[in-house]
C-alpha cells in the first residue's frame, strides 16, 4: 500500500494485492513466504515509481505467532501455517508439562490459542539447527535491510514476552529449555530497523530507503486506525478472525480473564490489547472456497432476504479453525448438537453471520465485565467491516451503535506509525485517530433493538 499522510492527509492506494494461502506439504501445513516477498518486492517498486516526491520510508506488518528459523542468516524452511491440526494438538501438550497454564498466563498475559508461537516450537523439529528466530514481518525486514530485529507488539504473541516488563521472559525461556540466543533485541514502533540493502534498494528504485518499525502484528496497526476515543468504546478487528476487546493501560491478569481467555498484546505506545479471539470471515471465506463461488457480495444479499430463524451455532468450535468444507463441518455440529443444518446456500450464510454476531456480543460482554468497563460504542475495523448484514446484526445483539470502517485499518495504522516517526504528523494515538475520522468513510449501524444484552444471544 502506498500512503500518504499529513497533518490532514491520510491516504490509501494499493499498489500490489495478491493472494496468501497455506501449502501443505509431508511435514505439515506452511506459508509461502519466499512468494511473500517475491510480491511484496513488486509492491515496493510500484509505490516507489508511483509516490510523487519518492518514498520517504516502509512499514511491514504481518499475522502474528508466525516465524522463520535461520542459521547464519540462511532461512532454513518455509515456515509452518498456524492452521494445522496435528501440529496445534503437540505443541501445548508438551509445554503444558514443564509449565502450568495458570504460570503462562500470569507471566506473558497471552490466551491460550493452541498455535502461540511458544507451542510450536516445542514440536519444531528444524529448532536443533537454527541459531535465529524471526516472526514474519522480522523475517521480511531483514530481508530488506539484513537487521535482525524482533518488533515488540508481534513479539508479545510469541508467549515467550513478560507482561509487566515488555521484555523476552529469559527465566521461562530458559526453564523451557530453549536457546535464549535464538531471539534478537526488540525494538519498538517508530524506530528506524535500517536501511534496505544496496542491492534491493537498486532492485525496487529506492536506494537507501529506512525500514521503520510499525505495529508488525496486524492486529496492533488496525487498533491504532480504529476510530475511537475515550474509554467507552470496544473494536472488532475483522479479518479471518474477529478480534474482539478493549484498549487498556494495565493489564487484567485475573483468574477471570484468564478463563474466559482473554489476551494481553503488546500495542503501539505501550497499550494493551485486552482482547480474545474468535473467529472471523475465515468461515465465509472458506465455505465459499468449498462451494467453488467468489460472489459473497450476492450470497450476503440473499442471506439479508431469508426470513426463517436460522441456527445460531458456536463458531468457537475447534473444528472450524483449519482449513476444509467448512458447509460439512456446520451441518455436523448442527447434527450433534440437534439442531436444524441450515438447508440452502442463503440460509447457510445467514446462520455464519448470525453466528459471528452472536459471538462477538458475547465477547463484548465479557470484555466489559472482565475489565469493569461500560461498553457505548463498538468500532469494526478491516474487511469484514464492509459486510453490513454482520454490522447490523451485531448493532441488534448487542443494543449498541456500531461504527463500520475503516477497511483498511491495519495499513492506515501501519503508515499513521512512520508518518509520526518521519515527522510528517505529531501526537498521541488519540490525535492519530482523530485524523482518521476526519478522513476516513466511516458507516454507523443505529441497533433496532433497545438495551445492551436485550437480544437474545
Ligand atoms: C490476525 C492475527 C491475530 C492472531 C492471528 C494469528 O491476522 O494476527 O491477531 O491471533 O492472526
């Protein structure tokens, strides 16, 4: 994305999309990062022939809890894809002998999401020959620049950070038995990583061009576009997963939070992100998938026509995180659960976006309870803000007012941090997103139902 911002300027313009899915290979599920920056190399050249003055610097941010494993510099693997099955079942197992959840919780504030980068290192099998870990974005800067950095609010999804300190917890490190070498010195948003190599400066038309440190986990640049302020507003970050919490500035480490899985991430200016997962568009994205279809624009238009109640399922179900025939997997819940499986393709979406709703009202609900907070407006960041069957249903679960946009949070948030770092805008997160509203196209979704937690959940 090539961005533009200023004191009243906050402008977007893609300049590479292209597509990012899983491989499966004999050892499991991974992503295809050399592909990853293959594009990402072809993005930078266009936005450095496209931006008007030259490019002043370049941000990268990524999924968390994903990572390379280097030697000497060298990527030794294509890394693994946190959606798989078989990998996600190993990996908390043998963690959980050597430390207590209840200890993990306490020390990182992380939820537990069987695939925290903790967990898949204790059943990665290339860790014996790697002297260097580098979550994706870490991974892509130092491609860029031959740095090798680990940027604070990603490295908090490791597992493997201190809540209270913000620093790498070197005593659960150690006591897990791994190579404390392996992590690089953190840095935080805003600080220059370097410079890109000659050679790629050459490649890309930029020669010298800084890599700024940004919120490299996505979900920290898209809470830094949500267009929100005061304490009484909640966000969902909508993407594959819904992200739902609050901003706070101390975290809520209680037996409560814990059971109800709510996170603490590291965010941009020393926030907390006190958030739980749940999922997201990836059910629709991935039915789609299974139906060989790409029209969701018409299917939610069908969908906003059914008139039948339609099954509310528990999109939290485990069974609905990896990859496949998402449709299959739904009827089957409905069957064990002895409920009616939704019968045709409209009432099907139908009942994913009552279902999506109906979990985020929940989450909202326990956010507000767990943190003593009075939830008055709740903010949908991302693509899954454009779906307003979703918003609305929502608005009507929760009696709350909902606030669709931006879209395109994360690389709003992503450039907001370099526009600071370069100077080009001044203040807080608040003054940050003020220029978000006063530049974005924000949808407000008014609740046709009464009073916060009056619908039927
Ligand atoms: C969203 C996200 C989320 C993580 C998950 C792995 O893209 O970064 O915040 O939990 O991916």
């Amino acid at each position: 994305m090539l961005g533009e911002v200023g004191p009243e300027v906050l402008r977007l313009t893609a300049a590479a999309r292209f597509a990012n899915g899983p491989v499966q290979s004999d050892d499991g599920l991974h992503w295809d990062v050399t592909a990853l920056h293959r594009h990402a190399l072809d993005g930078l050249r266009t936005a450095a022939a496209r931006a008007p003055g030259g490019l002043v610097s370049v941000g990268i941010d990524s999924w968390a809890v994903d990572y390379g494993l280097l030697r000497g510099g060298r990527l030794l693997a294509e890394p693994f894809h946190y959606r798989d099955e078989h990998r996600n079942e190993a990996g908390p197992r043998q963690v959980h002998a050597q430390v207590a959840p209840a200890e993990l919780y306490a020390r990182t504030g992380l939820q537990f999401l069987p695939f925290n980068t903790v967990y898949q290192l204790a059943s990665d099998a290339r860790l014996a020959d790697a002297d260097r870990l580098l979550l994706v974005p870490d991974l892509l800067a130092h491609w860029l620049t031959g740095a090798e950095v680990a940027e604070r609010t990603n490295a908090s999804t490791t597992g493997l950070l201190s809540v209270t300190t913000g620093a790498w917890d070197d005593a659960l490190i150690v006591s897990l038995g791994l190579p404390r070498g392996l992590f690089a010195d953190l840095v935080d948003p805003g600080t220059t990583i370097g410079t890109l190599l000659p050679e790629v400066g050459e490649a890309v038309g930029a020669p010298g061009l800084p890599v700024v440190a940004v919120g490299s986990h996505d979900t920290a640049s898209a809470v830094v576009g949500v267009p929100m302020s005061g304490d009484d507003a909640a966000y969902i970050s909508l993407g594959t997963w819904g992200l739902v919490g609050l901003e706070l500035d101390a975290p809520v480490l209680t037996e409560a939070a814990r059971a109800a899985n709510f996170t603490h991430e590291g965010g941009v200016d020393g926030t907390i992100r006190f958030l739980t997962n749940v999922m997201g568009t990836w059910l629709l994205s991935e039915t789609l998938r299974t139906w060989g279809r790409d029209d969701l624009g018409a299917l939610l238009a069908a969908a906003a026509d059914v008139t039948r109640r339609v099954t509310v399922f528990d999109v939290q179900d485990p069974r609905f995180v990896a990859p496949g025939d998402m449709p299959a997997r739904i009827a089957a819940w409905c069957d064990e659960h002895d409920v009616p499986a939704p019968a045709d393709a409209p009432s099907l979406v139908r009942s994913i976006v009552e279902s999506l709703a109906a979990a985020y009202a929940a989450a909202l609900a326990t956010a507000a309870d767990l943190s003593g907070r009075t939830i008055r407006q709740v903010h949908v960041v991302g693509g899954g803000s454009q779906n307003a069957l979703l918003c609305q249903a929502l608005a009507d679960r929760t009696g709350l007012p909902v606030v669709a946009g931006p879209v395109e949070a994360t690389a709003l948030g992503n450039v907001l941090v370099q526009g600071r770092a370069a100077g080009a805008v001044r203040g807080t997160l608040e003054d940050l997103r003020a220029l978000v509203v006063r530049t974005q196209d924000l949808r407000r979704h008014e609740p046709r139902t009464r009073a916060w937690k009056d619908a039927e959940l």
